[in-house]
C-alpha cells in the first residue's frame, strides 16, 4: 500500500475529470476452484486497487462526486471465520489508511444505490469482465447483461485510462521489482531446460521464483517449443535437441504491479544456423524499434517500421521479395508477425485492457485497424512521458496459416512459398523487454538481461 496522500489524491482527480453524478466501483470477490472453499487464489480489480489500496475480496466503494462523500462497503470478519483464516484486520483501520472515512455494511449498498436511482442521478461504472460483477450490477441498477457493456460510463473510462497511463516514480520502482523477478525467472529458464526435461517443470520452478519474490506470477507462463502459437501455454511436452524454447513470463509484486520479459533460446547449447539467422533478425527489428521509442511519436509508426525491418531481413533469406513498404503497408508481413509489437503495462501486463483497447491504445485521432495482424496491436496512439510499454517483435512460423495462404495464392508477389517449405518447423522467436518513456526517450527497465544470440548462448553453456 503506499501512502495515504496518494490514494486520497487519486480519488479527488478522479471526481474532478468525471464532474458529476456517483462513481460505483466493484472489487474482486473471491472465486470456487472445485467446491466453495476451494478457492482460486485473490486478485484484486486493478482499478479498485489503483484508487482505493485495499487487496482483500468483497469490497465495493461508492464516490459521491456532488456531495464529496467516499463510503467503503465491505464486512468484517466474525471470529468463528478467523478460526480458518485467522486475524484480519477491522476494515475501518485499513480504510483509514487510504483516507476514507466511512465504512458501511455490504447490505447497505442496495439501499443507497436504489436512492441515487429514485433521484435520477447518474452512476458510473465500469465495464465488468467477472461474472460476478455482472450479477451485481444486474441486481443494483437492474440492467441486463447483454446490454451492460454499452452503458458503461466512458466518462469514467476515460478517467481512470487518463490517471493510470501515467506512471509514478512510486509505481515505477514497484514496475521494475517485478521486472528485477521476471528477469531472474527468465534466467533460471534459460540455464535449467535440456533435452529430456518437460515444459511444465521449467515453468512451474520459475513460477516458485516469482511466488518466493513475495508476489506471483502477472499472466499465465507461456514456456513452448511450439512458438510459431503466440501465446501457447505450457505441457507435459519434452524438451527435444533442435528445437526452441520460447519463455514468455512475468512476476508481478505484493501490491500487483507487473513484468513481463520474453526470450527465445536453444534445447541445445547453440542456436543452429537458420535459427541464429532468424534471431538476429529479430534482434534487429527490436533493437531499431527502441531506437525510436520518445514521447510524441506514434507506437503504431514504431510497431511499422519494425515489420519493415523483419521484412528486410526475410528478403535476406530469401523468403520474401518486393517492395519492402509495400508489403507492410498490405499486410503481407503478417504470416510471419500476426500481432502487434506490444502493450501497456502496469497494475495490469496488458495494462487496463478490461476497460477497451480503443480507449487505453487508441483514441478519437487513430484508430484500430482491421487489418490482419495490424488489428492486434494494442497500442497505435503517441507515446507520452510517464507510459510503461512493451516491445516485443517476432518471427513465427505456423504451418497451418502458411498453408492456407500458399493454397490461396495470398500475397504471392511478396511471399516465397516454394521457399517457405523448409521453414515450417522453426516455430517461433520473441524478444520481449519492458521500457519507460522519458523525456531523453526511453528508459529500459530492470536489471541486464541476456539478448544477443551470443549472450543467450554463453548462458546455455554455464
């Protein structure tokens, strides 16, 4: 939690950019795994964390903006529950640590809602992504679920996307704990795999570093030799010489903020020659795209020269032909890089993608293309001092869209086909870091990191 001035100014922002009416925010509640207290372990609603502090379930705060009043319902613990969880903490004293007076009953929330109702005032909310919110609102403002994500108040949304886009040095340090973990979780994953191990083995010690860091992991590990499937998981598959290993994770810290770091590297002690050829290629495309990370330029003019760059270096191989532009401009890079060259990040590693990409990467000047692939970038609109961003380029390799597009004669003037064939089984390369952009540019952040094919091969060989 950090200091009460913090959240109290972040609350009285929040009422001054949405102007009127209440603002009705739903934490996280606790969810069965199997039976009822079998639970999945807590995560707290990032929005609700970001304005109010508190990481414990079945909470809601309801801002008063007309009346300046900030309730807190929630209830306390009986001491028979304590028995099984042991002691908690009265709620009043933890919301006096955040700055908000009042503390009511859960049951109270009905009431005072159904009152602002009669008055015809408005509530904000935002759009809900559990099912369990979804119910809520149902019941509270008797709007069904099919119609909800339409009225959701996009004066709120753009509010809270204004105030989180903008990192703080206290958020800042927070980030780069959480990438300091993530790169020690990357660094285990590169040293620890050989031949004959599994990919749930590696991703289940890695996911012991960032649990023993004091926090947990930020998204589910992705740890494949399938890489060519952006975001594939995890299984009992074996490690076999040859092939890749792509290890895309993240650990996120006690209070919630993330990393999330990629490296691809060898079951071998070295990359075979296509393979080095490949990762150097990316390696290229990344290391132009950070070149050009400052405030004011468009990411979607940064994720665009990337593909520039990894079509240049496809024409090297031989893969692809054509004008190098042309091919980017319609698309035709796309069978070998479907998605965008990153994100947002902060209290979430696809930062505030519940409230929607068309306000968090986007907005009324540039829009989300349609275009494959280009339509999968999160993040088009200009970068600003304060943004925490992720690059992360690739090259994939999956058969099954390269031979739907060979059948279809797709972008045949820009696309060796015939080539094509003695590539299907190379998967996938990403190199994925995390950066602040400053008023000089950027700033990477977190500790040094194993990049070049060079490094990653020096770690496999220790």
């Amino acid at each position: 939690m950090f200091d009460k001035e913090i959240y109290i100014k972040r609350r009285k922002r929040l009422k001054e950019q949405v102007g009127n009416g209440l603002i009705l925010l739903l934490g996280s509640e606790e969810s069965s795994m199997n039976y009822k207290d079998n639970l999945y372990p807590f995560r707290q609603d990032s929005t609700f964390l970001y304005f109010f502090g508190i990481d414990q379930p079945a909470l809601t705060a309801l801002i008063d903006i007309d009346n300046d009043e900030e309730i807190l319902f929630g209830d306390d613990l009986t001491t028979e529950q304590m028995v099984w969880t042991g002691y908690k903490e009265p709620l009043q004293s933890i919301a006096d640590r955040v700055g908000i007076p009042e503390v009511k009953r859960k049951k109270h929330l009905d009431s005072e809602v159904a009152v602002a109702l009669m008055q015809k005032r408005t509530i904000h909310f935002l759009p809900p992504y559990r099912p369990e919110h979804l119910e809520t609102l149902k019941r509270l403002l008797g709007i069904e679920p099919l119609i909800m994500l339409n009225l959701a108040s996009v004066e709120l949304i753009n509010a809270v996307v204004n105030q989180r886009s903008y990192k703080s040095p206290e958020e800042i340090a927070e980030i780069v704990d959480a990438v300091n973990t993530s790169v020690d979780m990357q660094l285990s994953a590169i040293k620890l795999a050989k031949e004959g191990m599994t990919e749930a083995q590696i991703a289940g010690n890695i996911q012991g570093i960032a649990i023993g860091a004091g926090g947990n992991l930020s998204f589910p590990t992705i740890l494949t030799m399938h890489g060519e499937i952006l975001h594939n998981g995890y299984s009992q598959s074996v490690l076999r010489n040859g092939g890749l290993v792509l290890c895309d994770c993240g650990a996120e810290t006690d209070m919630h903020y993330a990393g999330d770091l990629t490296r691809t590297f060898p079951v071998n002690k070295k990359f075979t020659n296509i393979q080095r050829e490949l990762y150097d290629i990316v390696f290229t495309a990344h290391k132009a795209a950070v070149e050009l990370l400052k405030p004011g330029i468009l990411f979607r003019e940064v994720h665009l020269f990337a593909c520039e760059k990894l079509v240049e270096g496809l024409h090297q191989l031989g893969l692809m032909k054509g004008d190098i532009k042309e091919a980017v401009a319609l698309g035709a890079h796309a069978l070998f890089f479907p998605c965008g060259l990153g994100h947002m990040m902060g209290l979430d590693t696809h930062d505030m993608e519940n409230l929607g990409e068309q306000y968090v990467g986007y907005n009324k000047s540039i829009k989300q293309s349609k275009q494959f692939g280009l339509k999968s970038l999160r993040l088009g609109k200009e970068l600003e001092e304060g943004f925490v961003i992720t690059v992360e380029p690739g090259l994939y390799f999956n058969p099954d869209l390269i031979n739907e597009w060979s059948a279809e004669k797709k972008f045949e003037s820009f696309i060796n086909y015939d080539r094509l064939e003695n590539f299907k089984n190379v998967s996938g390369i990403r190199i994925e870091e995390d950066f602040l952009i400053s008023t000089q540019g950027s700033q990477l952040l977190g500790k040094p990191l194993a990049k070049t094919a060079d490094e990653i091969e020096e770690l496999r060989l220790t």
